[in-house]
C-alpha cells in the first residue's frame, strides 16, 4: 500500500480506529455491527454528499418478508437489534406489484399470489398452485443454504443440491418455460428485484429472488427511516462513529497500520484493517483526479450501469387507489433503456393530503442523469394521468465521485454467487473490499449476508 510520503518527522495528526469503513452502503453498515458487537472501535467514513442524500433515497427498494425465518429476520437477529425496534417492521401480505401493460398482479403470499395468475388470466388454477408451491420449496432451499454456507473463500463453484438427488437446484420448470405475459411477470420481477445491470441472475438467485415474495413483504412502521437508518441507529448504540469526508484523500499505511490521509484537515485516520466499502474503480478514478497512487486492490472495470432515482412529491388524491407501496413497473413510453422501474409510496411528513414516491430505473453509465429523471417523471405521470399540476419532482441529488451506492455493476463471467466471493488478494490482507457485484443476482438479502460474514470473518482475525 502507499505510504503517501509519510516520514518519521510527520506532524500529520494520526487518529485510530480498530476498522475503518469507507464507503456507507449496506454491506458495509453490516459489517461494521458484526466487528463493533466484538468490541471493535469501528469509523464509517461516508462522502459528504451521499451522506446528505434524502434519507428516502438511500433505502432498499423492497424488504423480504420478516416471517418464516427469512434472511431479514435472522440478521436483525444477529445484529443484535432490540425486540422493540424490530417490532416497527410490519409483516405485509403483499410484498409488491407487477405492473404489466395488461395487468396488475399483486405479489405476495403464496396463495394470493397463485388467486392472482388465475384472477389475470396468465395460468391455470391447478398450474398456478402447483408453481407457487414448487417456487416457495425451492426458495426455501436456497435460503437455507444461504443460510448455513459461508459465502466467502476460494474455490470453485458451490452447486445447490435438491435433498436427495444430487442435481443442481434451479427455477421450476413452469418459470423456464413460460411465454407471453407468464414469461414477462417473471422477467420484470428478477430484473426489478436484483442489482444487476445487464446480466440475469443465475438460476439459484432467481429461485430465491421469486420465492422470497411468497413468504409475504415488510413494511417499516416508523418515520424514522427504514433498515439503512436502523442499522446506523445500531451502529452508534454500539459506540461506532460516522464521519465525513468532503475532500480529496489518499491510501497510506503507518507503522502497519492501514489508512487514508486527508489532504484538507491533514490528518491521518488508521484502522487495524479497512474495508473498502464502495465501487473500487470508483474510487480509483476519484484518486487518479486528485492526483493520488491507486492502489491495485481497487483497480478493475468501471461500473457500466447506474441506478437513478427520482424524488416527487403528490397529492395522495392522484395516487391510484390500487396502487400497493412498493410496485414494478413495465415502462410505457421508451424513454428507459433498460429493466423496470421501481415506484416505492412512503407516508409524507406533510400529512395525509401528500405522498411521498420514489422513482428509480437503471441506465447505462454514460447516460446523463436529468434525461433519466424527465423519463421516470414521465413514466409516473403516465401511471397518474390526472396529476398535472398536482405532482412535483424534487431536484437530483448532487451525483458522489466514490461513495456511490448507485454505481450497478454486473460480475465479470464465472465469478460472482454462488461462486465463493474474495474479499481480499491474499490471506490477512489488512484491506477488504465488498464486492456488491458479485452478490447483486440476490438483491439485498445478497448484501446484508456479505457485509454479515465479512464482518464475522474480520472480528475472527482482529481478536
């Protein structure tokens, strides 16, 4: 690592932390509540501007359902998350909307979900019980396993195995094979669902990408932000601190110690280890326009996709009355290059006159972010004809050089879950980075699992 010309006459400032965090997305936020559960003194250093981000505009689309324990549940639960605060997470019979251009199929528990495909014409009673209930099995399976099989490692490819018989679990038949309107209600959903940006997840996520919803969704009953603020609420209650930077910084190690030395205040922050918790190529790029080294463990391609997203604002009376809280949405108008659109509907602090939406969709990397806007806007006035002057976007956030929870990147070919996922270029490596990419086919149940068991195999090693 860089030493970023640090001599023994320096009288740069030097603070310490056991772990340093760089970067404030969720696998990060987890981590860094596994090592403070240990006693670890943890430091999550977040860009200024996507810390100053909306609060709506940093949480998860979507939340798994809470019951029949799910992935949520159990990391709340391993976070340590009080009773009480785990109570404001409101199981829901519908997890999200489909939203076709000939239908509108709630998607939920398992038999709402099968009255649905019914109700919709897209199959057959006997067809849609018995795809429901093989699609529930198998997810079950796959989260079992996400489960109980570390993630992390060298090595080949981990096969999923049906109990018994030896062969790679997959998607039900009655998936693969599907057509017309039955193959574009799956397809919006693993699109939708995912954080990929061109790739489709493999089949093992799929499975559980679908599944996951016939468990039911979650809801978070409180006005206080939803799992990105709990999880940072969890976070200083374990004495950890979140600082952050607002200029141009470079990597640095002293006495053995891994860190970034700012280049305004001229102080140092050290961590025992540093995790690396944002886009590396990102983050290489921003240190390349300050004039920085690089170091190799961030260098790689550069994110080619970019999920914008889209605050506005409404009169609750132009909201169709139908429409669920979280919903994906075929675009209508061509003004999108790629996937659905996700449309969340949260409670606004004005009252119940107002709703609060947020619009997202993703886009190649180059694409300019006010084109996406107007095209997402456009969209949701489609969806609510009536809205006119009754329905206001609110201006894009400033856009982050590295700390980019936006930056969508697909896993290079062969690698990537359930391939075993590498942190680090070689054993105690005192920086790990968090690769979102390569759990990106399992959405964020993908990243709460990676940041959970790297902060487990860190605190393992700081001991």
């Amino acid at each position: 690592m860089p030493r970023g010309g640090l001599g023994a006459d320096s009288t740069l400032r030097a603070r310490r932390w056991d772990v340093l965090i760089l970067g404030s997305a969720l696998p990060g936020l987890a981590a860094g509540i596994r090592l403070a559960m240990a006693g670890h003194r943890v430091l999550v250093a977040e860009e200024d501007v996507t810390a100053a981000s909306p609060k709506l505009l940093q949480e998860p689309f979507a939340l798994p359902g809470i019951l029949g324990g799910g992935v949520l549940d159990a990391a709340l639960q391993a976070f340590g998350i009080p009773m009480i605060e785990r109570r404001r997470f409101e199981p829901r019979t519908i997890a999200y909307q489909v939203l076709l251009p000939e239908a509108r199929l709630d998607v939920g528990d398992r038999d709402l979900t099968a009255r649905e495909l019914v109700a919709w014409g897209l199959a057959k009673p006997d067809d849609a019980r018995a795809l429901t209930h093989e699609l529930e099995r198998a997810a079950g399976a796959v989260r079992t396993h996400l489960l109980e099989t570390p993630m992390l490692g060298r090595g080949s490819r981990r096969a999923l195995s049906r109990a018994g018989e030896g062969q790679a679990l997959g998607l039900p038949d009655a998936v693969t094979q599907a057509e017309g309107e039955l193959a574009d209600f799956f397809d919006l959903q693993l699109r939708g669902l995912s954080e990929l940006g061109a790739s489709r997840p493999c089949p093992e996520a799929s499975t559980r990408l679908l599944g996951s919803a016939l468990s039911g969704g979650t809801g978070f009953g409180s006005d206080e932000g939803g799992l990105i603020g709990l999880l940072k609420k969890r976070l200083e209650a374990l004495h950890a601190e979140f600082r952050t930077i607002g200029c141009p910084f470079e990597f640095v190690e002293l006495g053995q110690h891994p860190g970034i030395l700012r280049a305004g205040p001229g102080d140092v922050w050290l961590g025992r280890a540093v995790i690396v918790n944002a886009p590396g190529p990102r983050l290489a790029a921003a240190l390349r326009g300050w004039d920085k080294p690089v170091p190799g463990f961030l260098e790689g391609p550069a994110p080619e996709w970019q999920r914008v997203s889209l605050h506005l604002r409404a009169l609750r009376e132009v909201v169709p009355e139908a429409l669920e809280p979280r919903a994906l949405l075929s675009p209508a108008l061509g003004g999108l290059t790629s996937g659905p659109i996700r449309l969340a509907l949260h409670p606004s602090p004005r009252g119940g006159r107002f709703a609060e939406l947020i619009a997202s969709a993703v886009a190649p990397a180059g694409t300019p972010r006010e084109s996406v806007a107007e095209a997402l806007e456009a969209e949701v006035r489609h969806l609510m004809p009536f809205s006119e002057q009754r329905l206001k976007a609110g201006p894009l956030p400033d856009e982050p050089e590295w700390d980019a929870p936006s930056a969508v990147a697909d896993p290079s070919a062969g690698s990537g879950w359930p391939s075993p996922i590498v942190i680090r270029s070689r054993s105690r490596e005192p920086v790990a980075s968090l690769p979102r990419d390569a759990v990106a086919a399992l959405g964020i149940e993908g990243e709460i699992l990676l940041g959970w068991q790297a902060g487990d195999a860190l605190r393992e090693e700081l001991a």
